[in-house]
C-alpha cells in the first residue's frame, strides 16, 4: 500500500498524496495550501485532477 501514495514534507508537516495524481488541464501544478481560522485547520487543494479509485 506504501507504493500507492507518495509523501511530501514541508517542516512539521507531512502531505500524502496517490502517486496518480495529475493536474488538471490549464495548471502548471497541483498546490496545496494550508488554511486556518481560529481552532480550526484544512487543507485547500488546487489544480488537481479528479480521481476514480476502485476497491
């Protein structure tokens, strides 16, 4: 399952991510960007392609 997702750190933060993500037509790259307001914390993904998974 491993080879499945790929990883990304930035700092203390650790991002993973199918290793078929692509991005979507018109974008140079897939960015991710974290947000907050308070307490809160998400993350806001940009640019990528849809993905169909099946299990």
């Amino acid at each position: 399952m491993r080879d499945r997702y790929c990883c990304l750190e930035t700092g203390s933060i650790s991002v993973y991510y199918p290793a078929t993500l692509v991005t979507r037509p018109g974008y140079a790259a897939v960015r991710i960007k974290l947000k907050k307001f308070l307490f809160f914390k998400w993350l806001e993904i940009e640019g990528a392609k849809a993905l169909v998974l099946y299990h």
